[in-house]
C-alpha cells in the first residue's frame, strides 16, 4: 500500500536538503551512482559514438516539438485504427478520473504497474487506491519503494538510496520468510512474488518513453521484463503519456531508442524496448484485449512558444541527474517532486506554476554550473532555463528579495554610491576580521558564515 | 560453408548483452538446442507452434529427449506459464522476425503461433534465429519490421540479453522478471553456404 | 595594444589586489591599460538570482563605463560569461542591444586575453613550485576554456598536479552559497580536499568566489589551504 506523502506538506526544499546532506548513507549510494554513470558515459562517447548522436537528436526533438499537434493528431488516428483507444487528457485530474472511470466499468480489482513518472505525477496511485483497488508496482525499486512507503529518487533507478540490508528487511517484513541477504535470492523472491500479481492483475498500466506518429507505436523501454508482463498479460492495458514524448517515424525513433540508454544507463541497449501497436489482433493468444491510451497535456504544449519550449525536448533519460552535483549530494526524494534534478527544477514550475511551494523552491536548488546541459543527449540549456525560470518565480518570500534587488539596482547602478559602499565594506572586513578572517557575519550574512570563514585579507592567510 | 559478417557481429555482440550464442547448419539446429536445454537444467520447453521450427524438428527432438515441451497457444493458465505453483523449471524457445547485429538484439514478434511475452515467462530464453533476418543497425531491424503500409504485429519487443535490474546496490542481478539467460541457435541459411 | 580593465565587484570589496595585479600582468606585457572609473558591476548577482530588471539597470551602467571599441578583460571566468553569455539576452529587443552584442564580442577571461594574444606572463616572485587548478564552472563551461588557464600557468613555468574531479562544481553558485548553504558547504569540502589530496602548495583558479568559497570551508573543516588567484600567480 502506498503511504501518501504530500510533496505541498512536507517540509521545506532546504530542510529536506539539510537531511540529506547529514546522511551519509545516502550520501555513499549517490557517490557510488555517479562514478558508475560517468564511468558509463565515458565508454560511450569513447567507443560507441555518443557525440555524435547528439546534434542529430537534437534537430529531432526540435522538429517534433514544432510539429507536435499534427504529430498527436497522427499518433491518435493510427492508434484508433489499430483498436486503441486514445483520451486526451488536459490536467492531471482528467487523467486520473478516466482510469478510475475505466476500472469501476470494468469492474477491476489488482492493477499491475510498470514504472512511470506521469503516473507519478498524476498521483494515480493514490486515486485507485482511494477508489478501493489494490496497486502493485512491478519494477524492482519501485516495489521497494512501494513496501517501505516511499517516493521514488530518481527517473531510471528509483531506489539508489537502500542498500541489500534495508531491502531485505522491507521483503522479510511482506512475506514473513526469514530471506538472506544476498541480493539474487532477494531478486528470485520478487520475481516469485510479483508473478502472483502478473497473473491476477485486470489492468496494467504502464508509461510511454516514445510515441511514434506514423504507426501509432507506443514505445515502453525497461531493463528488468516487468513492463513486458504488464503490457502482455492483464486483459486491459492503460498506457499513460506525456504529450510531448512523440516522434514522427521510425528512423527518428531508432535514433531516439539507440541514444536514450546510452545517455542513461551507459549502455548501447536497455534488455528490452516493447513495441505496442495496438490491442492484440484477431487470433492472437496474448496481449490485452483493450488498449487505452491517455495523453497527458498537464500543462506541456502551454509551453510551445515560449522561451521554456525547450524543456519539453527532454527524453527523460535521468542523465541531468547524475551529472548534477546537487543532486549527487542530496538525491532525489529531496526534491520533493515526481521529476528531481536539473529538468525537475525546470519542469516542477513550468508545469505546476511558478508559485506552488515546490515549484518555486527547487529552480534555486542550483549553483548553475551548466553539467546538465554538457550532459543532456538533446542538449537542452538547462541552467539558462533555470536562470529565466527564477527571474518568474513569485512568492511573498521572492517579492521581499526583490525589494532587496531594487535597492541593490538603484545602489550599484551609480558609480559614487557603489564606491562608497565598497569603502565601507573594505573597512568592515578590517574592523571585524580576525587574523585575517571572520567566523561569524551577523544577520541574513550569517548564512555564509554558517558553512565557511569569510577571509579578509587576499591571498588567505591559511 | 563461408563465414556470414553479419553473423559473426551478431554473437560477438551477444557478449556484451551478457548472452550466448552460436552459429549451426540447420541439420544440427535441433540437438543445439536440447543441449541448451540440458546445460541450464530446464525440464519444461514452451515452444511456438512455428512452422520452421518444426521444419528443423526442434519440438520433437526436445520431446524425444525427455523434455516436457509445451506448445504456444496452451491453454494452461497464466499461473502455470509463469511457473508458478510448483510448475516444473521452463525454458522458453523463441523465433525472431529479425536481428541487430550491431547490438545483439532480437526483435520478437506477437503472432497467433508465437505470444508477445514467451521470453519473459520461462526461467530462461532460446531464440533459434534464421540467419539471414538479421540487419546491421536498428534502424534497419525497425523498418523491416515496421515496412510502409504493412499492418504491424500489436506486440513487439526488442530483446537484447537476459533480465536485469541493478535496483539493488546498483549491481546487476539477472532474472528480475523475464529470463535469467539467453541462448540464440542462429541456422545458416543458404545465404551463408 | 590597449585594453579596459573590469575589476569585478567582487575584487573591489574583499581583494582589490585581484584586480591590481591583473593590470599589473597586462601592463607587463605591453598592454595598454585603462580602469574605467566608472565600472561598478557586470549585473549578473541579480541575474542570476532571478531578478532580471534590476540585473539590467547594473548592465547597463558596464555597457556604459566600457562603450568604445577596445577588448575587455576581467579576472574573473564568471562575468566574463556573463558579458558574453548573458548580456545579449538581457538586452534582447532593447535600445541597447547593438551595444550588448558589441560588448560580448570584445570581453574576455585574463587567460583568455593572453593566450589569444600570445602573451606569455612568468610567474610572480613569491610563486609558489606547484600548484593544483580548479576548472570554474562558467570559465570551462559557458567560455570553454579548459587549456588556456593551463597553458599560462605551465608557460609561467609553475608545476600543475591535477586534481581529482577538477570540473566539478566547488559549489559557489552565487545566491545558491546562502539560498542552500550546505549543499554548498559539502561541495565546497569536497573540492578542498581534492585540491590538498594533490600535495601542491597552492590552489589556483581564475575566479574568485569559487577561492574564497573553497579555502573558506576548508579552513572550517580542518583543511587548510594557501591559494591565490592566477593574476597573483602571474604578478611578476
């Protein structure tokens, strides 16, 4: 069962990040995470072409986002003509209301998921479960995540942050069996386990990593065969998808299927790509008997035109991710949001309003060193997006500062004023310092003093 | 008989998805694959009711070698196909439409005489793959399967190498949900002789 | 050759020598250098901070204490990118875009400035044998100047030992240094002790916030550092 946790109640953006910073278990998985991703990285621009994929990626994501209603247009006609069904959803709660919808009519009872951010978003899982329904996550970190009442860290490997004790623990506790630590009887329990669900589940629900237009291919990409069973087994399939993530033919979605484990996983090839066209045929002996598509704008073609129409190039690969060092520090549940990392600090806000606690948190939990963009297989700007997504923030927290700005502005925009304010400064730093340093500023100054000694003489005196 | 590059690629590169393979006359495709069989210990082959493989006398080799084999479409339940409830270990055979060299993937497709997911039910995968369907790239394997015009098949999976997850620990573990290995028999053709 | 110095808000209030021996080195090349009185700051605190209009009004006071046709040069890899990076979306659709873009086109990095012009400055009197270089985030990133800084450090013929993850952020960031301190402070730990685990006697890096920021948490961390900015390693 899911224990909600409300991102909107939780504790601020910078507590969260001071409770990680503390935890240095945490910290000891995401550093062993980050030298695994860049050591993949490496291999693939070395031996496998990555660069060089990257402009024509690019160019792709581009066209298809310029393109985007006729290409959700084309996507929509193919899918209904290979017996799908496709809804158009506007908002997360349109989302959700049509597959709770859908499984009162169906009378479903056990919904088997595969991992999916926009269900993540939507909160799908609470809504089903409010509505009585059993949910089983069937990715391995997921339904980790799942027992221990937790959000998942991050895109493409959601529980980083336990390690093999923890997790046996969690499995122990569901099943009652004294399992050992070591972790392929742990994998061979979930394996047993979750077939139970594979087996009985009414509905499955899966993401979308790619549409592709011209044969109205829904594209589900995973390492671990779970999204395989989900997608085959159930007698309905629900597949949810975020508007933008449509191609238009095949050879842009080889590019795009080719680059996508590459920049996530550092690796030529996820173990499968599903390729689903459609419900099953007339006699065929497997797969769905129904497939229903649901696409979730939610926010996203608000966006075409406008100087954030980049954000929606994304592929989401995770790679912003692991290339952030803030994110490396603090991990992913810190975020607080269903997207962590450089494109969640760009997205939360874009897509839920510049206003709400997190989306006007996350843009500033950035130094704005620009490895996201140099890590992005689509080379998105992700720390010029966040610069412009900052200078929209508005909260009353925000409207203080740029009181302080406007004073700042009028101060420094005048050569005289500005000089004197540096003579006093210089005369501060004497007037306080010690030794060459100060150990403690006082008021809002302090937050600097908080982590570091301020020197007052250049070079330091160490 | 010559050596086919394509070939050659293909198993090289079975290696780095951490599966095997090798190449066979079609004579020999059969005893192949009940070695296979034997090596992993399985008891159970489910096998698509696919012409070719019974050309090449793959079901009634197993069968004769005391395999239970069980042809797809079965009507056993789900429970059992997945080997649940005491189901004796099962090995499931495959037939690919195509091939990527350069990846060593499989492109398995749903048809009424072969399920969308028969890799991912059994323990472990046997994919006997004819020789000339496999293509250089995948953006080769994809238009080939998905040819202008043509109705496409509903389910399709790009395999390439047995289950993974690295969920714990980030370390690889294989047989998370499908197959714990993968084994491919490719059959020379005449293209190769 | 003559060229107009931007000292950097930052140099004027905590280490005005910075900016002193950067035209210092200049001039010792036989560069012609003048200090515009009426500079203040390249705007980009309030840029960065998501305070656009205020970040202009600075702006445009650099556009016009640096009007005329001569190349800057800053000590500092962070407003230089920030002339070159930022300013033409600042000023997009203004009065003052010609001059922005003019501006962009004729700023540069000190070592970028030298290497470009094939200065090659010895080092200071005081330098020390070796030293260990941090890559800033927008000197490498947003300037991609990964050689230049390195070419004028071994050119000053100072021994160079390399760090472990040298570009990787110390966690500076601007605002981010008090908006979330700890991240920042880790980081800043971080880099500390991968610029001591080199056993060179000084830290090096062409901006000076990152310094400041770095020594100061190593030193609240028990990792002492001796450092100083590449126009002080230069100031022979």
């Amino acid at each position: 069962m899911t224990i909600p946790v409300t991102y909107d109640d939780g504790p601020p953006l910078r507590a969260r990040t001071q409770e990680a910073v503390a935890d240095d278990q945490l910290r000891a998985n995401l550093r062993s995470t980050a030298a695994s991703w860049t050591a993949g990285r490496e291999k693939m621009r070395a031996e496998f072409g990555f660069d060089e994929m990257r402009d024509r990626a690019r160019e792709i994501r581009r066209d298809n986002i310029r393109r985007l209603p006729e290409l959700l247009d084309r996507l929509e006609e193919r899918v209904r003509a290979n017996g799908g069904v496709v809804y158009r959803a506007a908002d997360r709660d349109a989302a959700t209301r049509y597959v709770l919808d859908l499984a009162r009519a169906r009378g479903a009872r056990l919904v088997a998921k595969s991992k999916s951010m926009a269900t993540e978003e939507i909160k799908l899982n609470e809504a089903l479960e409010e509505a009585g329904l059993r949910v089983v996550e069937t990715d391995l970190g997921e339904w980790i995540l799942q027992l221990a009442g937790q959000r998942p860290s991050h895109i493409i490997a959601p529980a980083v942050h336990l390690n093999r004790t923890q997790v046996a623990e969690l499995f122990r506790a569901e099943s009652g069996e004294d399992l050992p630590d070591d972790r392929e009887a742990l994998v061979a329990y979930a394996r047993r386990r979750l077939r139970e669900d594979f087996a009985a589940a009414d509905i499955g629900v899966s993401g979308v990593n790619l549409g592709v237009a011209d044969t109205g291919t829904l594209c589900v990409m995973e390492n671990e065969g779970n999204a395989r069973l989900v997608t085959a087994l159930p007698r309905i399939h629900v597949a949810v998808m975020g508007a933008e993530r449509v191609v238009a033919d095949w050879d842009e979605a080889a590019h795009i299927l080719q680059l996508l484990p590459m920049a996530a996983i550092g690796d030529d090839a996820s173990t499968y790509v599903n390729l689903v066209t459609g419900p099953r045929r007339d006699g065929e002996t497997d797969g769905p008997e129904e497939l229903h598509l649901v696409i979730l704008d939610g926010g996203r073609t608000a966006l075409r035109g406008t100087e954030f129409e980049e954000a929606l190039h994304c592929i989401r690969c995770g790679a912003c991710l692991y290339s952030c060092p803030m994110w490396r520090t603090v991990g992913g549940q810190a975020y607080g949001s269903p997207y962590s990392g450089p494109i969640g600090a760009v997205i939360t806000p874009l897509l839920e309003g510049t206003s709400s606690p997190r989306g006007s948190e996350l843009p500033f939990l950035s130094s704005l060193c620009g490895a996201c963009h140099e890590a992005c297989p689509v080379g998105i700007p992700l720390h010029d997006l966040l610069v412009r997504i900052r200078g929209a923030v508005s909260t009353p927290v925000h409207r203080r500062e740029r009181r302080g700005a406007r004073i700042w502005a009028a101060a420094w925009r005048r050569p005289l004023v500005y000089r004197a304010g540096v003579r006093l400064t210089r005369l501060g730093l004497r007037v306080l310092g010690r030794d060459g340093w100060i150990t403690k500023l006082p008021g809002p100054a302090g937050r600097w003093t908080s982590q570091r000694d301020l020197p007052t003489r250049w070079p330091p005196t160490p | 008989m010559a050596a086919d590059p394509l070939t050659d690629r293909f198993i090289g590169a079975l290696a780095r998805r951490r599966a095997t393979g090798e190449a066979v006359a079609g004579a020999d495709c059969a005893d192949a694959c009940v070695a296979q069989l034997r090596e992993w210990g399985a008891q159970r082959a489910l096998v698509p009711d696919d012409l070719w493989l019974a050309e090449l006398r793959v079901p009634e080799t197993m069968a004769a070698a005391g395999f239970d084999v069980v042809m797809w479409p079965s009507d056993r339940g789900w429970r059992e196909l997945l080997g649940l409830d005491h189901a004796p270990p099962t090995c499931a055979v495959t037939v690919p439409v195509r091939a990527v060299a350069e990846r060593g993937t499989l492109v398995i497709a749903s048809s009424p005489t072969h399920g969308r997911s028969l890799d991912a039910v059994g323990w472990w995968h046997l994919a006997v793959l004819a020789d000339d369907r496999i293509d250089g790239t995948l953006a080769e394997a994809l238009r080939a399967t998905y040819p202008p015009g043509a109705a496409a098949a509903s389910g399709v999976s790009l395999v390439s190498g047995p289950s993974r997850t690295s969920d714990v620990e980030k370390i690889t573990t294989y047989g998370a949900h499908g197959a714990l290995a993968e084994h491919v028999v490719v059959v020379r053709s005449s293209r190769s002789g | 050759m003559r060229a107009l110095l931007m000292r950097t808000c930052l140099a004027d209030h905590v280490a005005p020598g910075v900016a002193e021996a950067a035209k210092r080195v200049l001039e010792r090349q036989g560069v012609e250098v003048t200090v515009p009185r009426a500079q203040t700051c390249c705007g980009q605190p309030g840029w960065t901070a998501g305070h656009p209009d205020q970040a202009r009004q600075v702006a445009r006071q650099a556009l016009r204490a640096f009007a005329g046709a001569d190349p800057v040069v800053v000590p500092s890899g962070s407003c230089a990118a920030m002339v070159t990076h930022a300013y033409h979306e600042l000023f997009a659709g203004r009065p003052e875009e010609a001059a922005a873009r003019d501006l962009a086109g004729r700023t540069f990095e000190l070592t970028q400035f030298l290497r470009q012009n094939d200065l090659a400055p010895g080092p200071a009197h005081d330098a020390p044998a070796s030293v260990t270089y941090h890559d800033s985030c927008h000197m490498l990133r947003l300037l991609g100047e990964r050689d230049s800084p390195r070419e004028i450090i071994a050119g000053a013929g100072v021994e160079l030992r390399e760090m472990a993850d040298t570009d990787v952020c110390c966690g500076f960031g601007g605002a981010f240094s008090v908006t979330f301190p700890e991240v920042s402070g880790a980081l800043g730990e971080q880099k500390a002790r991968s610029a001591a685990d080199t056993g060179a006697k000084e830290l090096v890096a062409c901006d000076l916030s990152c310094l400041m920021h770095i020594v100061g948490r190593g030193r609240r961390v028990g990792v002492p550092l001796r450092a100083r900015h590449i126009a002080d390693l230069l100031d022979g």
